[in-house]
C-alpha cells in the first residue's frame, strides 16, 4: 500500500495482544453505558466495560439493554434479564421489544400487550398492534382502528381512528374518515377535523394543511397564522415559509422577519442563517439583517461558532465575524468539531491513477499533520466521540485519538461508540472487538 505520513506520529498496534481480545460476529454497543453483547457460534452474552460477563449463562439471542433491562431469547422464546443479570421475566413470549419510559411490547399468538419494569403484563394480551409509551399514553391497534392505554392498563380511549399520533403537551393529532384534528387527553376534539394533514411543534404550535396550503397554528389561543405553499418547522424560535418558490422566516408572534425574497433559506443555527439569491448566499441574524457582506457560492450552517462556505471549487471555514478560522483551501468540505479540523487539499481521479488524496489535520488552528488517505468519511467522527475514522486506499481503516492524536493499528471496518466516547468498534478479518482510548481490547 503507498501510504506516507508525514510527521512523527505514535502506532498503538504494538500494545495491542489480540489473543486477549473478546471477539464478537457481529458489532457491538454499550447501550445504558454498562453492558454490550458479545456473539460467537450461534450464542451470546453480555460483557460490562472491563471485560467482565455479566452472569455465565449464553443465549439464543442478545438485545441491547436499556433502561436497566435486556431482551434476550432461548429456543423460540423470550424473556427479559436485568443488569444483575438476573431473571426479570419467564422465557414465554414469541417476541420481546425494547423498554421504553418503564415498558416494553411483548407478543404472543399474534397478540401484543405491555409489561412493567417488574416484568408483569399491566393488561392481557390483546391487541393487535402496540406502540411505545410516550407523552403518558400508548397507541394500541384493535384490527384498522386504534385508541389509547395509560400506564396503569386502562384503554382510556377507545380505538376508534384510521390513525393516532402520539400525545405532546397532552395532545395528539388523529385521523377520522380521512380528516386530521388534535384531541386532548379525555378524547375530546380539541381541533376540527378539518384538515388533510397536522403537525404539532414545539411551543404549543402545529402545522395545519389543507387544499395544499398550509398555516401555523398557536394551540392554545387557537390563533392560525399566513397561508403559504411550505412550512417548516421552527427552528431558534423561527420557521422557513415558501410563497411561489420565494422564502423568508416566521417567528412564534406570526410576523415575517423579511419579506419572501430569498430563493432559498436554510434553518438558523447559533443564531445565524444562510440565505440563496440565485446562485449565492450569505448570512443574516434573527431580525433578518445580513451580517457581514460577503457573497459565497454554498455556505453550510453555523456550529460551534464556525461554518463552511465554498467559494469556486474551493471551501473554506470561517468565524462569526466571516473572517477564515484557517487559512487553507480545502477541495471538499471540511470537517470540524471543537478544536480539530481535517479536510481534503487535492482532489485526484483516484480510480484513474490509483493515488491517495491528502488530507491536513490541524489542531486548535494549527497544522500539526498531513496524511495521504482514500477519504475521511463525514459519518466517521460523532461530537461526542475521542476517535475520528481514517479510510486508506486499501479500504482498512486506522482510529485517530484526537486527544493524544496516536494512530490505531490499520482494521478491516472501525465504528464509532455511540454512548461510551472513549470505546470504538472495530473488525479484525471477519470478527468484531471492542477497543478503549489506548488501543486495549476488551
């Protein structure tokens, strides 16, 4: 492989003894930040963050643990352990679903119902379908029509509608005879049914559509606001509305912060919008103002008090005050998270000439290294995460701790952790492992 680093840099691969390793067939995640499943020949268990089983029994199946408690299946049966690993139900369900908000869906004999954080069914088996609790009620299914149940096992609505929402702010949006309205929590039309289709928002306001036209509307003083061709959501307190193929802002009060002028707007972000006319955009505040001068040819939101705007087959990363944070070029995007940069400075037909591009990381705005790789993927670094995800041409990857900017050994697939920033997954050949920050295995 061409492969040429320039700078010195620290290889974790000579700390690493695979033979210790917890190898898995399939990735793994520590979900509830505790325990992740391990499977191996057809069966599986739990390992916490040290690499200690959870208990020593192996099963069929190994779901993910949330809320303290897991799915797991033995034969053609399931049942629920908790984070003792102890027995939280008998093995006596054709399919067990996740906890969520103290409750999960079980089936059974094409049936479905609810058990508690105990593991007892809070009602029979007898619905058809059953949705996730949220907002303090669950949508259940009797054949076509469906009602609501509260948390102590009471159907308090009856399943009546072509379609039920789940309640917000205890209300939810349903369908009767193909017409949306918004009933409260005692089942009591609380907006007509009048509409195609309904949206509820944050801050007590919904979306109301029909005839393709669309308004806001403020739930609790029931006052419905402008008639436009698109509405958006809102977004730092304003929403994009779009008049024949021209858009600007609503705010909470109803008003437009511009007149619809633009030819396309974007959502604000840390206060700051990006906004087109033809073929440029530029940035303005919430009052509608453009807040510095300059015409950029893309220009991508704000975030962490930097944005990426493109300029020609360039792009470049600048401040609130539009000034450039770095002064680099880059031949794609960019991408950054606090103090690290990385970002493409050649743009080589690399299935043509069979070349790697070469990508400059900076720290802090400092140039600190340049790697020749095949891509940095956007997918690859989660805010949250110490790692980023370098690809080379020969389709390994290698995990960049960005704290100690130490390289990984070179693996066949690396993901990211989504719940520990300190643990990755990655695949040697065609097993899975589990790594820390310095390069250990699980």
């Amino acid at each position: 492989m061409h492969f040429n680093i320039i700078f010195i840099i620290n290889v974790l691969s000579s700390f690493i003894n695979y033979g210790k390793c917890t190898f898995s067939d399939k990735q793994s995640s520590f979900h509830d930040n505790k325990f992740a499943p391990i499977f191996n020949s057809g069966k599986c268990y739990y390992i916490n963050i040290k690499g200690k089983l959870l208990n020593n029994e192996k099963y069929d199946n190994c779901e993910d643990f949330s809320d303290g408690v897991a799915a797991v299946k033995k034969g053609n049966l399931c049942g629920y352990i908790n984070n003792n690993g102890k027995n939280l139900t008998k093995y006596e369900y054709d399919k067990c679903e996740e906890f969520a908000y103290g409750f999960a869906v079980v089936h059974r004999n094409k049936y479905c119902s609810y058990i508690d954080m105990k593991g007892k069914l809070i009602i029979g088996l007898k619905f058809n379908k059953c949705d996730d609790f949220y907002g303090g009620f669950a949508k259940v299914f009797v054949k076509n029509r469906c009602g609501y149940l509260n948390k102590k096992g009471k159907i308090v609505i009856k399943p009546t509608y072509d379609v039920c929402h789940s309640f917000k702010d205890d209300k939810a949006i349903v369908r009767y005879n193909n017409k949306y309205g918004i009933i409260d929590k005692n089942g009591k039309a609380y907006i007509s049914f009048t509409y195609d289709k309904i949206k509820i928002l944050e801050n007590n306001f919904a979306i109301i559509s029909t005839n393709n036209k669309c308004s806001y509307i403020d739930l609790e003083s029931k006052k419905i606001y402008g008639k436009f061709n698109k509405c958006s959501e809102f977004n730092e307190g304003k929403a994009i509305v779009t008049i024949a193929k021209k858009c600007s802002y609503i705010d909470y009060k109803g008003k437009i912060i511009q007149p619809l002028i633009f030819d396309k707007c974007t959502d604000f972000s840390e206060g700051f919008a990006a906004v087109y006319s033809g073929n440029k955009c530029k940035y303005i505040n919430k009052e509608g103002k453009i807040v510095f001068n300059s015409k950029y040819d893309s220009c991508i939101g704000f975030k962490q008090k930097k944005a990426i705007v493109g300029i020609g087959e360039f792009y470049y990363i600048i401040n609130r005050k539009g000034k450039k944070v770095i002064n680099q070029k880059f031949t794609s995007e960019p991408e950054y998270n606090h103090n690290i940069v990385i970002g493409r400075i050649t743009n080589k037909a690399i299935e043509a000439n069979g070349e790697e591009d070469i990508f400059l990381l900076y720290k802090n705005n400092i140039k600190i290294k340049k790697y020749e790789l095949l891509y940095f993927s956007n997918d690859s670094y989660e805010e949250k995460s110490n790692f980023m995800i370098f690809y080379y041409l020969n389709r390994k990857c290698r995990l960049l701790n960005i704290n100690s900017m130490m390289l990984s050994d070179e693996y066949n697939e690396c993901r990211l952790e989504p719940f520990l920033p300190n643990f990755a997954n990655v695949k040697i050949k065609d097993k899975w492992i589990i790594i820390d920050k310095n390069g250990k295995c699980l």
